[in-house]
C-alpha cells in the first residue's frame, strides 16, 4: 500500500505568530494515521510568512483531507488554509 503526501498553505493571523509552537499544534492535531512528512516557510508580503505543512497518509483512507482541514482551521493562529498539492510518495 502507498501513501499520499499533502501540502497546504497555512496562514497565520499575523507576523508574529510563532512558526515552532505552531508546527507543534500541527503535530498534536494530526490523526494517528497521519504523520509530517516535512515543513517549509514562503514568505508572501511585507514580513509575512506562510506554512507550508507536508502531511503523509495512507492512500486507502478516505475523507481525511477534509478532516485535516477542519482540523487546521481550529487552530487560533491560523487563518487560512490552501490546499496546494497532493502526490503519492513511495516511501
């Protein structure tokens, strides 16, 4: 069975937002099947920066990009989530 690696964009809610307790909150939100498959930072205007969060899951599973999403949304730093990319990966 193979697995699928997810990108999103994630927003913060401002420049002052914390990008390591953030990737600390992405980490504790994720389902047991779902792990972090790698972080990345873009900046995007004027000193703001955004996430970028590759997440590993099972191809097999179902719903579970909407599930993430909710998920990341709930998080009080963020303030938008982008879907960007998604691929399987052999490893």
């Amino acid at each position: 069975m193979g697995s699928v690696v997810v990108s999103y964009k994630l927003f913060p809610i401002d420049i002052t937002v914390d990008f390591n307790e953030l990737r600390k909150k992405i980490e504790g939100c994720l389902p047991e099947f779902a792990s972090i498959y790698g972080f990345g930072e873009e900046p995007i205007a004027f000193g703001l920066n955004v996430l970028i969060a590759h997440i590993k899951i099972p191809e097999d599973k179902s719903g579970v990009l909407d599930e993430l999403e909710k998920k990341f949304e709930e998080i009080s730093e963020i303030s938008q989530v982008q879907p960007v990319m998604v691929r399987r990966t052999s490893r």
